[in-house]
C-alpha cells in the first residue's frame, strides 16, 4: 500500500477509538481480549511484551526511576561492549533498561570519552518480560514517573521517532487464529495511522512500513489455510523487520529454518510466539495518552478479526477500485464508514 499524507485530520473520527471509549472510559482500563474457541491459551492469560523508546533521559536514570518505581536490583553493565542491563527481580519480572540498539552498534568503537559525549543523543529502550495484561496501568505509572523526570516522546522534537512495541502472545499457533488478525490489522493499518495520528518523525523513519497491497489482496482473496502457507505469503510479500506489525519473529518460532532460508544466515530475528505490533508512538508526558490506550486498540483490532466486521472489510476492500485501495487517505474513511454503519445496526 502506498504511503499518503497518514497524520490526523479534522472530520476524522477513528470508529476503533470511538468504541474503546464505550468499553473503557478510565484511562489505564485494559479491555480483555476476544476469547477464541479452540486456543491453546485463553484470552486473559496471553501476555504482552512491551518496548518503550524514549528521548531526555540517561540510561543510568531510567535505572534509577524503573527500581523507584517497581522494586529490583539494578546490574548495570561495566562498559558499553558489555552486556544489556537489567534491574532484576522487580515487581514485573527483570526489566532491560539500555540504549536504543539501532544506535548501540555506532557508537560501539567510539570509547568511554567519547561515548560519554554521544549518550545524551541516543535514545533509551526500556523492555520488559512477557507481563499479564492487568499489569499494564503499572507501566502507565512507570511512564508518568518518567516523563517527571524530564524523559522525552516522539511528540517533542521532530527527528525523535519514537515508538512503543506491543509483544502480544498469540491464542495459538494456527492459521485460523493468526490469519484473522492479520487480515483484519493489515485492512485497519490506515485507520490506526490516522486517529490519534503516527508522527511525522516516525513516518519518515523506514522502520514502520506499510504492508503492500498485493499481500492484502492475497489475504482477502486466497486466505492461507495453513501455518507453511502462512509463511510462504508472508515470507514473499513482507520478508522485513520494517512492518507496523511485524510477523517474523512469530514465523521464525514456528519455522526457524523456513525464515532463516528466506532473510539469510545472518538475520537475528529473535523467534517468539507473539505478534510484534510496532505501530503505536511512544507520547510520554503528552495528557492522555497511555500504553493501556495502544493495548485497548489492539484489543479491539483482535476482536474484530472475531467477528462480521471483518467479513465486511473484506468484501469492502474487494469492491473498491485499485486508484482508492493505493491511497491511504481514501481507504481509511472507507473502512472506517464500514466499521460505524455495523457499530449502527448494532445499536439499533
């Protein structure tokens, strides 16, 4: 799908927020997952990892504010070729606090001297383990704590990017759970774009591609009916890290050697049995905004990819012409008019 002008515009009210406020008023509410017959794990029991890029702050002081704030014992790494840190044993597990791993590698060979120049400029990942989803408001806290203390989101410069990462456990590890909620994300992904908006620092970034059209077409038309022609469509259309919804490191659990033949000998995808949604901007300090929010548009996203709502998506997506389908702008008020004429006849 071509890239257009995805920032939130006046008259654009997002049907997906829309409904999130009618089932979770209260900022931090998580809403649950759809439950899904037949999984392996049940809905309230899928965890979620969760990666928080920020700008302000050292890595020392994040330390600091993560073991203020949830408990633990900081092991700090000797130098910057050492290993990533942790403060262990928190009230959330071991949590990683390091700088942005985009960034470790150039200023891997510069030295102590220099590196104590260049850190103020590298952004901080904070990483935690696969978390209840109920333990999310913890985050929210975590995040009101860091942006206290002077932290930075993407809203706060134009060349900041930043994101927050969603690692969400998958029901199960078959085409008929997995499939859904792809198809349903990648007809969504231009209405996620546009309410609350992705920053333009991060939309002129490579690292949150939009999923091309042909693969959408593919996943309307001809569903994979399998986990090998899962991969198979997938590994042809979006072989790269670089997707809002990345799938990869779910494939590379399910098929490491399949993925490796694909991206190379040399690709580090880490394999995880979870969805690894990258889409959302990380907005510390900007009112109202919270990680609880970004997980209750995922949830919603799942729960339509349970229900009619996505067989009137597709038949949507079918019906419009190419011109529209390639522009962002035009297809995001399309779906968003098939997702409110259904929240209608619901209330009706």
């Amino acid at each position: 799908m071509l890239e257009s002008d995805l920032s939130t515009e006046a008259g654009f009210a997002s049907p997906l927020d829309g409904r999130l406020a009618e089932r979770a008023d209260a900022r931090g509410a998580v809403k649950s997952l759809p439950q899904m017959s037949g999984a392996r794990t049940p809905a309230d029991n899928r965890k979620v990892g969760v990666e928080i890029e920020f700008g302000g702050l050292s890595a020392a002081e994040a330390h600091d504010i993560v073991q203020r704030e949830l408990g633990g014992d900081i092991h700090a790494q000797d130098d910057i070729d050492g290993p990533k840190p942790h403060v262990k044993n928190t009230r959330l597990g071991d949590v990683e606090v390091y700088l942005d791993s985009r960034y470790r590698t150039e200023v891997h060979g510069l030295g102590k001297a220099l590196f104590s120049l260049a850190e103020p400029l590298i952004p901080v990942e904070i990483v935690t383990p696969p978390l209840p989803q109920s333990q999310l408001p913890q985050l929210d806290r975590l995040c009101s704590k860091l942006a206290a203390a002077g932290a930075t989101g993407t809203q706060d410069g134009m060349l900041n990017g930043f994101g927050v990462h969603l690692n969400v456990e998958v029901a199960d590890m078959t085409a008929d759970h997995i499939v859904p909620v792809l198809t349903a994300f990648a007809l969504l992904e231009p209405v996620l774009r546009r309410s609350p908006g992705i920053d333009v620092s991060r939309r002129l970034q490579p690292f949150i591609a939009p999923y091309p059209a042909a693969l959408i077409d593919a996943l309307c038309e001809h569903p994979p009916q399998t986990m090998e022609a899962l991969c198979d469509l997938y590994l042809d259309h979006a072989a790269d890290r670089n997707h809002a919804l990345d799938l990869l490191p779910l494939l590379a659990d399910y098929a490491p050697d399949r993925v490796r033949e694909a991206l190379g000998e040399d690709d580090k995808t880490a394999a995880r049995p979870a969805y690894h949604y990258r889409l959302p901007d990380c907005r510390l300090g900007q009112p109202g905004w919270s990680i609880s929010q970004e997980w209750n548009r995922w949830a919603e996203l799942e729960q339509i990819a349970r229900d009619t709502r996505l067989d009137q998506l597709i038949k949507a997506w079918q019906g419009r012409p190419r011109s529209e389908q390639l522009l962002n702008r035009e297809w995001a008020k399309h779906a968003a008019e098939v997702l409110n004429t259904a929240a209608r006849g619901d209330a009706a």
